[in-house]
C-alpha cells in the first residue's frame, strides 16, 4: 500500500482521504490550520466540514507540509482555485523526489484564465512529477464520506498515471473511470458550477422543474460550445464530467453552488450569501472567467453572461431570467452538435 499526502482538509479532501483510507493507504491529510490537524487527530472527525463521518485510524492530519509529503508516492491536491498556486510553490519548496500529482479542486482562474493543471505546471518543477491527474465527476463530498456509491473519471495525458490514480482510488464504493480528454473533463467540472448557481437561482425565484430542466440541458450546451472551441472532445461532456456532474450540482441541496443560488434567488446581496456560506463558492470565481474566456474565444454563453451580470453588475435575477426567455429565435440541433459532434447535426 502507498502513502499518500492530501493537500487540503475541507469536505472534499476529507471524503477522499476516506476513500484512501479504505483501499489500506497510509493518508496524510495536511491542512494550514494548526487547530484543524490537532483537532482531526484527537477526534477522527472534521468537525467543521464532514462532522458525520468518522475518520479511519489511517488517516493522520498534519499541519507541516515537509512532514506531510516525506517518503509519499502520491500527492492529491484539494484547494480552493485561488490557494492552487501558493499550495504548489510550498510543494516545490519541499518536495524532492518524483510522486504522482492528482488534483481534485474545478475551477478555472478569473486572472489568467488558466485551467487548474496549467496553473500547476507552471508553477511545479517537471523533475518532481510525470504529469498532472485530474479527478472529477458527479460526487458529493457528504455521500463519499458516508461510503455511498459514487462514481468518477480520473484524466491525464499520460495513460500510465491516470491508471496510477485509478488504482489508487477504486473500490466497491468508488468506481474510477479514465479518459485522456483533460480540457474536456477539467471544464466540465468547473463550468457546471455556473449552471449550478442558475438553478439555485431559478429554484430561489419559484420556479419549477421545467424552468431548471431547461436551464441545465441549455447550460450544457454553453459548456460544449466553450470546450469544443478550447479542444475538448464533445463526447466528454456526455459523460461523468459534464451532463453527470451537472445533474448532481445543480438538483442537490450538497451542492454548495446550488445553496448560494438559492439565497441569490431570494434576493440576498452575494457579499451577504458567501459570509453565510462560510465556504468557497467555487462558481462565483469561474462566472467570471468563463464569461471572459467567451468573449475572447467568441462563443455565445447567454446563461453564463447573466449570472455573470448579476453576481458582478447589480442585475436582478428575475431581470436575468427574462432576458433569457426573450432571446431570439434558435434551432435547437445546432447545439446538439456542439454536444454529440459534428456528425450528428443536420
């Protein structure tokens, strides 16, 4: 068995320490909280964030990264978008051997507009990994800590440590899937956030299950045309990663994005909605830059340029809505292609 180091001790770090744990790997779950990893040890629980779920004996919480990543075989990197270049810089500063590097966190940066592994490889030095595995897929944190059936797609340009990470993960509980399509499976999982506040939104306005059925299936046509034009495969976002992660985010109370929807949905400032979240909103930040990114690829995003609007410029979500519902006419086939491919439209 391997030992393995998680960077970040929130839900989802948490949950796949768990998932570690029970495949007899050696876990050590670091975060930047002194209090937290003291806390976790002498409890085996994650009061803050996964208090229902006890934590294996295996799992040991560490609050100094050199300690965390000595003598490791692999390193699963779960941080909030904005921590994932200081968190590789404490890495690079400490990490002197080769490991296998897996990241978990679905974002894309507002500034550079990078996804999470190029902000990573810019930022690690090539001697310390082969290449950057992505995990994601339709999977709450609450229900992975609780052993529930859950499944998941690991992705990396090299075949050899996608396999790695799979083999890592897999059991009766978690089933991994592998597909090399990175861009396809990092934006899946990161601009599903963005249809997921929408259909909190929609659900915080009133409205009912044909209006959220809507925006999903029309949001999963924004995700395509935006990761068909980036060199995703389309088939990606018919898979886990796209219309499987956007059912679980956007038809879930788990789903954080959803919550903050639904709080904008009735009316609350977004400063007021991310103070009671008391967590990252991860489709906030990706709002932003995935309304940049279709702007500079030129790709029609409407749902994403509303959000957009009224996270960041005051719009009213009811506003939001009927700009939506009054947009000219479409033909529907001409995003299905965008979505199954090329081959399939008219």
């Amino acid at each position: 068995m391997a030992n393995v180091a998680v960077l970040g001790a929130g839900s989802w770090g948490t949950a796949l320490s768990v998932v570690l744990a029970d495949n007899y790997h050696d876990v050590r779950l670091w975060t930047h909280r002194k209090d937290q990893a003291q806390q976790i040890n002498e409890t085996h629980h994650n009061e803050k964030y996964l208090q229902e779920v006890s934590l294996p004996s295996n799992i040991v919480a560490y609050n100094d990264m050199e300690a965390a990543l000595q003598d490791v075989t692999a390193v699963v990197v779960v941080v909030p978008t904005k921590a994932i270049r200081e968190v590789c810089q404490q890495m690079k500063s400490v990490l002197s051997h080769k490991v296998t590097i897996i990241h978990a966190t679905k974002g894309i940066d507002p500034d550079s507009l990078k996804r999470v592994s190029e902000m990573m490889e810019e930022e690690l030095p090539d001697d310390i990994y082969e290449d950057i595995v992505v995990l994601s897929g339709p999977s709450h944190a609450e229900e992975v800590g609780l052993r529930q059936p859950t499944t998941v797609t690991v992705s990396s340009h090299t075949m050899k440590e996608a396999e790695i990470a799979q083999d890592l993960f897999i059991n009766e509980h978690f089933r991994v899937y592998t597909n090399p399509d990175v861009v396809g499976v990092e934006l899946g999982g990161a601009l599903k956030n963005i249809i997921a506040l929408g259909a909190g939104i929609s659900d915080g306005l009133g409205y009912g299950d044909n209006a959220k059925s809507a925006l999903i299936t029309r949001g999963l046509a924004e995700i395509a045309r935006l990761g068909t034009s980036m060199g995703a495969n389309p088939l990606t976002f018919a898979g886990l990663t796209g219309v499987g992660d956007l059912i679980v985010t956007c038809t879930s109370q788990h789903s954080r994005n959803w919550r903050a929807g639904n709080m904008l949905g009735k009316g609350y400032d977004l400063h007021d909605v991310l103070e009671h979240m008391g967590m990252v909103v991860e489709g906030v930040r990706t709002t932003n830059a995935a309304y940049k990114l279709s702007q500079s690829q030129q790709i029609e995003m409407p749902i994403t340029q509303g959000i957009e609007q009224l996270l960041f410029h005051g719009a009213a979500p009811k506003e939001v809505v009927d700009q939506l519902m009054t947009r000219g006419r479409r033909h529907e086939m001409e995003d299905l292609a965008n979505i199954l491919g090329d081959q399939y439209s008219s």
